[in-house]
C-alpha cells in the first residue's frame, strides 16, 4: 500500500501552488465586476456617444444602438434611474429622459427603444415631437450627448427599493412582495428594465403585474419578451393587455390576459 506524506516538501509545495491560483482565480472573478469601466462617471457631465445601429421596429418606433468608449465599458446605470439625451436643435438645448433596454450586463452599447413623434400625424402636435425626429435624423456614426444616472427610484432586490421624495434627498428604504405597474406606449422601457432585472435573478420572488394600454395592437412593443416572460414566469409575472382600438374579431395572447378596450377598468 502507497503511503503519502504531508511532510514531503514537494507535496506540500504543490498544494499551496495550488491553494494559490485557486484563490487567485476566485477573487479575479469576485472582482472583474468592479474592474469594469463605466461610462455614466459624473451625473452631471456630458458623455458623446456614437450610433452604431437603427433598427425599424414599427412604423414609428425605432430601436437605436450607441457605442460605449470602449468593448468593456458598461454604462453604469443602476436599475430603476434613467439617463437624459442632450442635443441643440433649431438653435435651441432640447434635452429628453429615455431608459435604456439594456442594462448593465451588457458591455460596449446602450440601447434605447424610441417612438418617433412625426410632423403632421397628431393635430395636437403638428410639429411632432423635436428629439424624437432629430434622432430619426441621425446617421450612423453621428454622436448625441447622454447624461446620468438621474431618478429618484433605485431597486437593490429582492424586494428592496431605495426612493428618493426629491432629487436631492437621499433615498428611503422600503421593502415591496409585490409591484404593480401601469404603463403605456414606450413608457414600457422603465417597467421592462425592472421586470428583467427581478425575473432573471432566482433569488428574487417580487412579484409582478403588469397592466400595458396601447393604441392598436401593433403597437405593443415587446410584446414576444413580455410574454416568454409571462410563459416562463407564471407564478411571478402578471401581464395584462389594454387597446384602445382593439381588432373587430377577439384577440389572443399566449402567456397573457387580454382586455379588448379601457372600458374594462372604468
């Protein structure tokens, strides 16, 4: 029978080699979050940022992809807060809140969903909407100011929510078992940010309902994500469907409740 002994210097040089790459390895991966830069340094500066990608969702929404300095670079937004778009347009600053689809697990871009307000479409708005079309205008490689973060909501999950009463206050803590959310149109990306975020971590049983009214049912953005979300999260995840003109024949939607029009909460 083979006797080892941890008195040979050899074995015991071989296992403290390995103890430290193991160790070394541990608190490489404990800390490569950390190393990660971020983009969003100074709330109140200007970052210039390039488009890279445009992509027609609908007749009116588009999704835009803009590049961050560097592939590694995330943009260092906490979950719950926004990031402002700053450009001069007819001699004049015109700055926009957008949350962005991405998040932070996502390095090298930022993505925003954005319905665009076009000239002569809604007679209330006949100029339609200034940022909205200065961005349609934009061809890749043009650059736009982003500045954040900015918001008074912070999620630091499970459950555990920071909000502030005014911008400069610090945020107060309160725990929620269960969010409820109404949202409409592209005001969904504030909404589709949390949802991600609490669905995707095990840890986090918050649940959630979700009411989102729409125009038309073209109109629904995200509706494939939300809905695998709603399939894959029963227990979890709520989501309820509003139109305010819904199709003549009814409307179904896997892994969603329907409801043909507003009348329905009045």
């Amino acid at each position: 029978m083979l006797g080892v002994s941890l008195r040979d210097p050899s074995l015991l040089l071989t296992i403290t080699v390995i103890g430290v790459t193991v160790l070394v390895l541990v608190l490489k991966s404990m800390n490569s979050r950390k190393r990660e830069p971020i983009t969003l340094q100074d709330p109140e500066a200007k970052y210039p940022l390039p488009l890279i990608e445009k992509e027609k969702i609908s007749h009116n929404t588009r999704r835009f992809r803009f590049e961050l300095p560097s592939p590694d670079h995330v943009l260092g937004l906490p979950v719950g807060n926004y990031v402002q778009l700053l450009a001069k347009i007819d001699n004049e600053l015109v700055v926009r809140a957008y949350t962005p689809v991405s998040s932070d697990d996502d390095r090298g871009f930022v993505d925003l969903i954005i319905k665009i307000y076009f000239k002569n479409v809604h007679p209330q708005y006949p100029e339609g909407g200034k940022m909205t079309q200065y961005l349609e205008s934009l061809k890749i490689g043009d650059t736009i100011f982003f500045r954040g973060p900015k918001g008074r909501l912070f999620y630091h999950g499970p459950g555990n929510l920071g909000i502030r009463p005014d911008q400069t206050s610090e945020p107060k803590k309160t725990l929620a078992h269960h969010l409820g959310m109404i949202a409409g149109g592209t005001g969904i990306t504030p909404m589709l940010q949390l949802i991600r975020h609490i669905t995707k971590d095990p840890s986090d049983s918050t649940r959630i309902s979700l009411i989102f009214a729409n125009q038309t049912e073209e109109d629904i953005l995200v509706r494939k994500e939300l809905e695998e979300i709603a399939r894959t999260h029963p227990d979890q995840f709520d989501l309820w469907y509003t139109l305010d003109r819904p199709p003549i024949a009814s409307w179904l939607a896997e892994g969603a409740t329907r409801l043909s029009n507003s009348e329905q909460f009045h």
